[in-house]
C-alpha cells in the first residue's frame, strides 16, 4: 500500500464518521439505553445480532 492510499483511507473514514453518527446514533442509543435489565450474556447476542444484520445489509447494497 502506497502511503497517499493510507491517507485517502483515512480521510474517508474521518469524514464519513457523521454520517454515521447520523444514521446510527439515534438507533445504537436507544437499543443500548432498551438493555439495561439484560443478562450480560442476552446482551452480547443481541449486540451480535445487531452487527450481523448491519453488515449484511452493507455487503447486499455494495
């Protein structure tokens, strides 16, 4: 990798970062504040299941 690709890399990512905050703020927030009774372990697997289905997403609409 060729350090002007690095950097391209990590502008992309530093200047995506509100639309991600955007898109997914509201939603991580509310779904973090709705698991405050859960067992830890019911926690990690909903956790799971959230990432799971956003890359999927990701990798159906790229």
């Amino acid at each position: 990798m060729t350090m002007a690709l690095l950097i391209a890399a990590f502008l992309m990512g530093f200047f995506g970062s509100p639309h991600c905050l955007g898109m997914c703020g509201g939603i991580v927030t509310a779904f973090g504040l709705s698991m405050k009774e859960t067992s830890p372990a019911k926690k990690r697997g909903l956790i799971a299941t959230y990432h799971l289905g956003r890359l999927l997403s990701y990798a159906y609409w790229a």
